[in-house]
C-alpha cells in the first residue's frame, strides 16, 4: 500500500488526462501547446533549481551518467540488433526500436514518481539522466534512423547533427546554466528565484495530465506481437542493464541508485511517436508507448517493491 501510494496518483493523473481529452473537454491539439509549455518553459526551471540549489559535488556524478549511459546503450544495441539482424529490418526502425528499448519518459512520468520518493533532490538524477538521453541515446537512434537512404552523409555525421539539434533546446541550456551556478556558487536575485520557481512547480501534474491525454486514439491492432516486444524491452530489459551496470561500476549514493532504477522503469518518451512520424513508423511507436504505458503500472510497482526489500 505504501507503494501504490506513490504510483496511484501517478497513474490517476495519467487516466484523467485520458478522460479529458477522449471527453473532448480538451482536444489533442490543446495537448500539444500544453507539452510545449512543459517542455520549454516548466522542466528547464525546474532542472535549474534542482541543480543550482546544490554544491557542485553534490551533482556532478560521472559514475552515474557511465551506468546510466552504458545501461541504456547495451539495451539500445539489443533492441537494434534484434530488429535488424534476426528481424531483417531497415535501420530507420531498428534505431527507432532501439530507441524505445533505451529512451525513458523521464521528464513525464518518471520525475513525479521519483519527486514522491525522494523529493527535491529528484531533479539531479533527472538532470543527469537528460543529459545520457538527449546526448547519446535520441542522437543516435535518430542518426541511424537517418542514414536509411542518406547519400552524401555517414551515420556518425548525421549523429553529430543530431547531437547539435539537441544541444538548442531549452532543458539543456537550463541544465548547463544550473551546473555553472553550482560550480561558481551564484545565486538568483529573489524575484528572479520566485518567478523560476513558480514555472517549477507547474510541472509534474500538468506533464502527467498531458502525457494521458497523448494516449487517446492509439491502437494496437495487427502489431500485439512487435509491440509487446518493444515494451518489454523497455520495461524488463533497459531497468536490467541499468542495474548491471550500476553493480558493476561499483559504489553510489542511494538517491542516486534509486534515481537510475526508476527513471529505466518508465515507459518510453511521450515524445517517441513523433520521433518516428518522418521515418513512417509512427503506428509501431505508439501503438508501443500505449502497451509499455499501461504494463508499467505493474511493473513499475513491482521494481519498487523488490528494492524496498532490498533496501531493508
């Protein structure tokens, strides 16, 4: 019970969103410009704050961004070299579904499940997993996604590409802008610290209330098989490497080793349909987010409740 304390009002969130938005008292249009709100102007304070407000030690962690990284690129590869070299498939959807093995919803849903358990201090292992995220794992799957047909570019040029568009977007100039203020010890003037913070905490609900609402209207008709694999790839293996890796890299702080175990449990991004539109291979990766999205609501418990018995 303690547990579905902390992933019930999560998952309340999400059917209400749901709700909502099959209703038509919101449209999936209106979604949209609400995720762009969240995406641009509620995660990146929120990043800001999360590592600002620390001494510089105290969130740079490379051990965890070597597990986190190394975790979710063994899942990735695994996801890739399935549908590539045993499923015979172009490399746009083997990165795309390397991409749903390895790429976690972490700003949507697993931010406010880890902010539940570990309060404040949720925003550094989320910062930290970005940065594996947006630098490595979306990069390359969407460079190799990209080099199907590409003439006069290499994978790797088109993953430095990519790397660049991600460099652009505002969460990773907050996360960089909150680790100068750490290292250099600075501080926002008050105004300027209230009105960040009042963007900060406008994000966990309405990204949870956003992120259901996005499942309206999915199907997964024709593709149980795939897709169920795709999903158990996300929810089974990429949490498993994680682990791995962290056992293998060796001692951690414990919020930390939470952090890395929650954020590879969760779904894969909101966002990862999208991703696909270009390539054709939206159907499969949504019909993938609804069934990884619905299953998680056991699994996720089910991790929680097996580290708690570690722990204890």
């Amino acid at each position: 019970m303690n547990i579905l304390s902390i992933t019930g009002p999560i998952y309340l969130t999400l059917g209400i969103g749901y709700l909502a938005t099959q209703r038509g008292v919101f449209s999936k249009l209106d979604g949209q410009v609400l995720g762009r709100f969240v995406l641009n102007f509620g995660l990146p304070p929120m990043l800001f704050n999360a590592l600002s407000s620390r001494d510089f030690q105290d969130v740079m962690h490379p051990r965890y961004l070597l597990a986190y990284g190394l975790g979710s690129l063994v899942s990735f590869l695994v996801g890739f070299g399935v549908w590539r070299y045993v499923k015979r498939r172009g490399l746009a959807q083997s990165g795309l579904v390397g991409l749903g093995f390895s790429g976690s919803n972490s700003g949507y849903v697993g931010y406010p499940i880890l902010l539940q358990i570990l309060g404040p201090a949720a925003g550094v292992g989320l910062a930290l997993t970005m940065l594996v995220e947006n630098f490595l794992i979306i990069p390359l799957a969407m460079g190799l996604a990209d080099s199907e047909g590409a003439q006069h570019a290499t994978p790797w040029q088109l993953v430095l590409e990519s790397i660049k568009r991600m460099s652009k977007i505002p969460m990773m100039w907050a996360i960089v802008l909150g680790l100068m203020f750490s290292l250099l010890g600075w501080h926002l003037p008050e105004m300027a610290s209230k009105t960040v913070n009042l963007f900060a905490a406008s994000t966990a609900g309405l990204a949870l209330f956003i992120n259901g609402g996005a499942l309206v209207g999915l199907r997964v008709k024709g593709m149980m098989g795939e897709v169920s694999g795709i999903a158990l790839g996300k929810l089974v293996l990429h949490p498993l490497c994680v682990g791995a890796m962290l056992w293998l890299i060796g001692p951690m702080d414990a919020s930390l080793q939470m952090s890395a175990m929650v954020l590879a449990s969760m779904p894969m991004m909101g966002i990862y349909p999208l991703l696909a539109q270009r390539h054709g291979q939206e159907g499969l990766c949504a019909s993938s987010l609804l069934v990884a999205t619905v299953l998680s609501f056991v699994t996720i418990n089910v991790m929680l409740w097996g580290m708690s018995q570690l722990i204890s």
